[in-house]
C-alpha cells in the first residue's frame, strides 16, 4: 500500500481558519484501532528583518475519551465573561 493511500484512511476531516497572522488547523484522525482523535494545530507566521520568514507551530492532540470534557470546559468559558 502506498504512504498517501495510508494517509487518506487516517485523516477523516479538516478545516483551516485562517485569523491574521494565524492559522489554525482542525483535523480529525483515526488511530490504527479505528479510534477518532482531534489535532488543534496553530501555525503563525514570523518574519525577518531580510524578509526571510518562518512559521512556528503548536499541537494539542486531544483524544477520544477526552471530547467531552474538553467540549464542556470550552463551552463554560465560552459564556462566562472574562
């Protein structure tokens, strides 16, 4: 089986919200056991003084058995005033 025919199995969905100078990217996956996983990918873009640019990114995998407690908290803050 070839490597890109094995990525499209184990990606099932995306999304990219792109917000000035970030992006963040949403990606559902499956594990080899067929279990879903959620990836939450912010990529932000540096530039140099020589024009030259970089992109620095961070990674959250949240997992399955994680969904609701995460969703819960997200949504609790969401309502509450800062």
């Amino acid at each position: 089986m070839r490597e890109n025919d094995m990525l499209e199995k184990d990606e099932i969905f995306s999304k990219v919200l792109r917000a000035g100078r970030r992006t963040y990217f949403f990606d559902v996956r499956s594990t080899k056991a067929e279990d879903y996983y959620i990836t939450i990918t912010e990529s932000k873009k540096f530039t140099e003084e020589d024009g030259s640019y970089h992109f620095k990114k961070h990674k959250i995998y949240l997992y399955k058995e994680d969904f609701a407690a995460f969703k819960n908290e997200i949504c609790s803050k969401a309502t509450t005033r800062v």
